[in-house]
C-alpha cells in the first residue's frame, strides 16, 4: 500500500502530553492502517512558530493558538483552523504566599514577568481590572520565551508570573504546595477560548485526506483519554527527558480538555466569539474581522455556529 506523507507540527519547543493523541494514533499504526505517512515534529523557532511554517507549506497541519491563527487570517494569510484540541485556556497567574498577593487586584505595585506581546500585556490588564484593580500599577518585567517558576518567584527574581500553564509549567515547582498560588486565567475573568487548534496550510488541499487524518486523530485522543498508562509508556519514547509523574499529573490534567459533550474537535462559536470580540476590543483584530474566516469546517469536527 502506498502511503501518503503528511507532515504535522507541534505546538511547543518539544512535545508534551498535550499532544498524547496525535503521539498514540501513530505508534499503534492506526494512521497507517489508514493509509497515511504521518510525521510529527516540532517548529525551528529561529525560523518560525508553528504558523509560520504552515503558512510557507512547510508542513501540512500543525496545532497553535486560537490567537494567532486569527491575527494571521486577518492579514490574509493562508492558514485555517480545522479542529479544536482544547477547550480551555491553558495559562495562569502564579506567586507565592507572603507577598501579600491574594487576588489579581493585589498585583498593583508588584512585578509581573511575561512575554509582552500585545495580547500577554492586554489580558493582563483585563484580569487585573475585572478584579477592580489598577492595571498601570503593575510593573511588567520582560521574561521572553522563558517561563518563570514559582521557584524563581521564591527567589526573589520577581513577584508574580503571567504566562505558564496549570497543566505543565505549574507542575515542575520544588516549592511546596502550600506556598504557592496558581490562578488559571478563566477562573479570574479571561474570556472563555480554544487554547489550541490544529490547522492547515496551503500544503494540504485534499478534503478527503484531512477528513480521513481527523478521524483517526480522534480515534488516538480517545485512547490516549481511555488508557493513561498505556499512554504514558507511548510518552517515554518521545519526551523520555520528564519525570514520569509529571507526565501522568499533566495528562490527567489535559484530557478532560480534548472533549466538549463526549465530542472532540469541535470549534465552538461559544468560545471564538467572545475571543474575538474581546481581541478586537483590545485592538488586536481589526474591528469587521469575523473569526468563521479563519476556520474551515471539517467531518470530524463541526465548526458550532454562534451569534455575533
């Protein structure tokens, strides 16, 4: 049998259990059974977010956030969302006990470390004003691509951190549990949003080839869902470098984001359109952008339309 090549790009440095899925429907041969060659890789950042690469044709699908895959379709480039992976935002406020920080409000005169992008600074301001404080008081430190621990936190290298995620980033403190304070952003006023989508680029034009990567894909997440142990035996293959109980606390910490009514994929217009909204208000979209231009409905997951 022949087999045709597809190529699929993450959406981190290296992998993590975020992508379980993907990871278990290739090793079991299922995209093979399926007729499909189907490589998993990781972006050059020197050369480029998973997007980026897309948008050359450098890969076929790849999975990024919601974000920027609207900010890319406003500018007109070719890239569409197919499928949701997550139905959560992933990010969080964190800081540790006695310094005198007990809500967002309490950032006021303290320094926060993140990557100031233009949508990092905006949804910081937004949750320190939907907590009644005063976003200007904050002094924003810049930490780049690097995420900053709670350990660095209890070093004294800042006060707070915007930016890690509550189910991997927050998971490799040494700091005792107790002293820590983790604040998942659409617990303290964020928007609600897909995370992360899987997409593709102009290197992928064939509908029924996608339908069929889809499928099988979401034959890998619910297996990856089902069975965690054999899971994480996949995992040790691919991202051996991570202690193994972070792994299970991080996969048992995801899956339930892969799923919205036992269905995955879905992009719902219940999560795009107040996104959307809310980036145009911060003037990250322009103002008559509509999100629908950017994904492409697909078989195995329906695009769910909303009201504007």
């Amino acid at each position: 049998m022949t087999l045709t090549h597809l190529r699929v790009m993450l959406e981190y440095f290296h992998p993590w259990p975020n992508a379980a899925g993907l990871y278990v429907a290739s090793h079991r041969g299922w995209y093979r059974d399926a007729g499909l060659d189907v490589e998993l890789t990781v972006f050059d950042a020197l050369r480029g977010d998973t997007l980026e690469h897309l948008a050359r044709g450098e890969v076929h699908l790849g999975v990024f956030p919601t974000n920027r895959l609207l900010v890319r379709s406003a500018a007109g480039q070719p890239v569409h969302g197919v499928a949701s992976i997550n139905h959560r935002g992933m990010e969080t406020i964190q800081t540790v006990a006695g310094r005198g920080i007990t809500r967002p409000r309490d950032l006021a005169g303290k320094r926060l470390a993140l990557n100031p992008t233009p949508r990092g600074v905006a949804m910081v301001r937004h949750l320190i004003t939907a907590d009644g404080g005063d976003p200007d008081a904050v002094v924003l430190i810049d930490s780049g691509h690097r995420e900053l621990s709670v350990d660095d936190i209890a070093a004294g290298a800042v006060d707070a951190t915007f930016g890690g995620y509550w189910a991997w980033d927050a998971l490799f403190a040494q700091l005792p549990g107790e002293q820590r304070i983790v604040w998942p952003v659409d617990e303290i006023g964020a928007p609600p949003y897909h995370s992360y989508l899987l997409g593709t680029g102009p290197a992928l034009t064939d509908p029924a080839l996608l339908a069929t990567f889809l499928e099988v894909t979401e034959q890998g997440y619910r297996a990856a869902t089902d069975d965690p142990a054999g899971t994480l035996e996949i995992l040790d293959h691919v991202i051996p470098y991570f202690p193994r109980p972070i792994l299970a606390r991080s996969l048992e910490l995801i899956a339930p984001t892969w799923w919205h009514g036992g269905h995955w994929g879905e992009i719902r217009g219940d999560l795009m359109t107040p996104y959307t909204d809310w980036l145009i208000k911060n003037d990250i979209l322009p103002a008559a952008f509509d999100w629908r231009q950017a994904v492409t409905p697909a078989t195995s997951a329906p695009v769910q339309a909303a009201p504007r």
